[in-house]
C-alpha cells in the first residue's frame, strides 16, 4: 500500500503560533485604530508595514488569525477607556467627557468576539 501526501497539505499549526500570529493581527487591529482616531497620518505607517511583512513573510496571512484584527481594534478601544476612566469619575455634569463605560463595552465586546471566534474557527480546522 502506498500513501502520498498532496503538495497543498499541510501539518497544522500548534496552538502557540496560531495564538502568537492572532496577537501579531490584533497588534495591527490596534495601531489601525489609534492612528485612524488620532487623525495623524503618521501613526498609520507602522500598523501598515507590520501588515504588509505578515502578509509577505510569515505563514500567518489568511484563516483564523486575521480575527486578531477584531481583537486589536477592541483593546484599543479599551486603552482610551482607561485613559477617561478617572476624567470621568472628576467631571461636572455637561462637560462633555467621553465615557469610559461606551469606549470599554464596546472595546470588550470586541476582544471577545474576536477571541471567541478564532478559538472557534481554529478548533474546526
């Protein structure tokens, strides 16, 4: 009896590098976010050439990982929630400051979207 094996099949991946090219997306997720909210140009660059050498150079550029993307955009979410939390708690009524409870929810709603997704997404591969 004789077995081959397809060109195009590959062993899978161990969870740890699956778990470190999520992280390697949700680390572009957050600078595409915090650069696109602070309106400065420049903040984008390092979010885009760390995207372009993943997509290029690494065995990370498509499948579950990209759900990192989700989850970057929710922590940086959640680090503008922290940088208001104790604004809000000293504020007057009408101010005007942001509340760290919208920023935080739907920062957290995020993470764990993109989390819960690729945990899911990876268990059925």
């Amino acid at each position: 009896m004789l077995v081959t094996v397809h060109p195009h099949a590959s062993r899978p991946q161990p969870h740890l590098m699956g778990c470190v090219g999520f992280w390697l997306w949700a680390l572009v997720g957050a600078g595409m976010v915090i650069g696109l909210t602070s309106f400065i140009v420049f903040f984008l660059i390092p979010p885009i050439v760390l995207a372009v050498l993943l997509v290029r150079l690494s065995r990370w550029n498509g499948g579950p990982v990209l759900l990192g993307l989700i989850a970057g955009a929710g922590l940086s979410l959640l680090l503008v929630a922290g940088l208001n939390w104790s604004d809000w708690h000293q504020r007057t009524v009408g101010d005007g400051t942001p509340n760290p409870y919208y920023w935080g929810g739907v920062g957290l709603g995020l993470v764990a979207a993109g989390a819960v997704a690729f945990a899911f997404l990876r268990r059925r591969h």
